[in-house]
C-alpha cells in the first residue's frame, strides 16, 4: 500500500510548476508570493476577494493582508491587461541557500478570466475551499505541461 501511495504523490521533476495560493498562506507571510524561487504562482479570484475581505482591522493577519496587498500593487504598477495576462515578472530576489546564491525569478498570474471549472462529485455545495481544488483541476487540464500545485495552510483543503 505504501508504494501505491509514494507513485500517488509523485511529481514529474522536469515539468515547470504552477503553484495556487490558497488565501491563508498569504495571511500567514506575506511574502511568500516571493519564495518560490523559478515557478510560477496563479492566484484564483476567490483568494483576492477573500484578501481584500481581510484588509480591515488591527490583527496581524489585517496587517498582513494589507502587505499583500501592498506587494501585488507594487508587481502591477505600471503594467496592462496584456502583461498581467502573460504573468508578471517577479523581481529577482537572491537568497543565500547554503554556499549558494539563488535567484527568484518566476511568474505571477491572476485569475484573469473564467476557467472551467470542475469539482468533483463527492464535493458538496460552493465554496472557497471547493473553488481553489477546481481552479487547480482547470489549470491542470489547461496546462498539462505543467505540475500544478495547491499550497495551503488549511488542514482541510
């Protein structure tokens, strides 16, 4: 059983990666949309309502939220429908891993238009939760050239 399970969760190494975001890892560090090196990240449009929903406030995670925030105006400034479409360029961060200095220098994509999306069966009702799974699912199904990834902080999801 466990060797069934190990070929389950097997990535295919060579293929780009497309990272979602599930809204809780935002709130959490801000800066995450920088820390995954040379991928790309997509955010969903339920994860920006959700974050502009958590700008209010004087909590941490408010303050997070609005960092955010803060980071995906930056990355947009001065950029149009065509350039936001293709991805913007995260600024190349280096990072020191070990002896070695890394480069960050992957893409950033917003949910720009709808996808087909498609939640699976055992999966009651519309929510957020529910909607990241399809969005991933619809990405996987656009871009099978891919391995698409969710990342969340959410036992649940």
């Amino acid at each position: 059983m466990l060797a069934y399970a190990e070929t389950m969760i097997k990535r295919d190494n060579d293929k780009p990666r497309l990272f979602v975001l599930d809204t809780n890892v935002l709130m959490h560090d801000p800066t995450s949309i920088f820390r995954f090196k040379e991928h790309d990240i997509f955010l969903p449009m339920v994860v920006l309502e959700e974050l502009d929903k958590g700008k209010k406030g004087m909590s941490e995670v408010a303050r997070n939220v609005r960092q955010v925030s803060r980071f995906l105006d930056q990355l947009m400034s001065g950029a149009d429908k065509e350039e936001i479409d293709v991805g913007l360029a995260i600024h190349p961060v280096t990072e020191n891993v070990g002896a070695y200095e890394v480069q960050a220098s992957g893409r950033l994509f917003f949910q720009t238009s709808p996808l087909d999306l498609e939640v699976p069966a055992p999966l009651p009702g519309n929510n957020v939760d529910n909607d990241i799974l399809g969005t991933a699912k619809a990405l996987q199904e656009k871009h099978r050239d891919r391995t698409v990834i969710v990342v969340s902080k959410d036992i649940n999801l």
